[in-house]
C-alpha cells in the first residue's frame, strides 16, 4: 500500500469513528487529507471503498495471525490465549479502525459485504475448530463450538468500546483474565496457566 494511500485510509477512518460513516461527507475528508476530489477518488475510488478497505485489512491481518498461532501452538487451551492475546492487542493499537468495522460494516454493499461477511466467518472458525479440537481431546466440555466461541468473541469484540492502545492498560493482562472467565467454565480438567509473554 502506497504511503498516499495509507495516510488517507487512516484519516477516513478517524472521520468515521468521529462523525459516523453516514455522517462522514467527502468534502470532510478532502480537508483532512489536503486533497481534491478528483485526486482522492484516485487513491481510494469512492466512500464504501474506504469503509471496505478499513474493515478488510484488519480481518485478514487476523485470519493470517490466528491460522499461524492455530499451527503453532502446543494445546488448544493456550491456542485461545495466544489468540486472545493477539486479538485484544489488535483491537488496542487500531482501534478507529474497529470501531468503524463493528459500527458501519453493514453499510457495505454486494461484493465487498459478501467477503468482509466471509472473512468474520473465517476468523471465527479458526476459534471454532480449536474449541472443536480440544472438546474432542477431552480437555473442554462438548459445548457447541460455535455457541462457545461466540461467546468469548463476544467479550473480546465490545472491548473497542473502552480500550486504549496507550500502553495504559496490558491488554495481554485482560485478555488472559477474559480467557479465565472462559476457561473455567470449560475445562474439564486443571491445566498449566497461560503461556509466558512472547518476546
């Protein structure tokens, strides 16, 4: 992504999250990137492009970090945690961004709400068949993975709500707090506790 392009997707999604995408008018956002109409619709193409474009990249930032972290890791119990980790870091360092997916996203139309849909889908089933794995194991009780996942999704997703990425609150802290909640209501045995702090 070109430096122009960038810096354009970060102002639109600051205006967004401030004003609300609805509410968000181009002649705004030309203000706040120094740039003509014909020049922006250049780098971006039109408004529910950079709604798309705001949503997509942080989905499949976390398809690909999730799918790394679901190879790697030794058990499914600390699969989640580092999952929940990443998550709740991602969700802190960018979240103007999320707060425009989780409020807008279903401003987007045809193609582009079909694929951001079947990226959400994505990131959780990746949750799903880690929770699916180790309920197989024998190692968390044989929920429904779908109904299990959404609900530890759900705390995590609301925390854009509140969340700073100042460095005010260790969001590995909250996440395995989150994951302790979740947990043990699940486990069907004791298990090591979460995994030390990646370097």
């Amino acid at each position: 992504m070109s430096p122009q392009r960038e810096r354009i997707l970060k102002a639109a999604a600051a205006l967004f999250a401030r004003e609300g995408y609805h509410g968000a008018g181009m002649a705004r956002l030309e203000q706040e990137v120094g740039l003509k109409r014909g020049a922006l619709y250049h780098h971006i193409g039109n408004k529910e492009s950079l709604l798309y474009e705001i949503s997509r990249t942080q989905l499949e930032h976390m398809v690909g970090i999730s799918t790394r972290i679901a190879a790697e890791a030794p058990d499914e119990a600390a699969c989640l945690r580092l999952m929940a980790r990443a998550l709740l870091r991602n969700i802190a360092d960018h979240r103007v961004e999320w707060t425009v997916h989780y409020r807008d996203f279903n401003a987007l139309t045809g193609e582009r709400l079909r694929h951001v849909l079947e990226l959400r889908d994505r990131y959780a089933e990746i949750w799903q068949r880690v929770y699916a794995s180790g309920a197989a194991r024998g190692l968390f009780q044989p929920a429904e993975p779908r109904v299990a996942v959404l609900g530890i999704l759900g705390m995590f997703n609301y925390s854009y709500l509140w969340i700073e990425g100042d460095g005010r609150l260790d969001t590995d802290r909250i996440a395995d707090l989150y994951c302790d909640i979740f947990l043990r209501g699940v486990l069907l045995a004791p298990h090591p506790p979460p995994p030390p702090d990646e370097e």
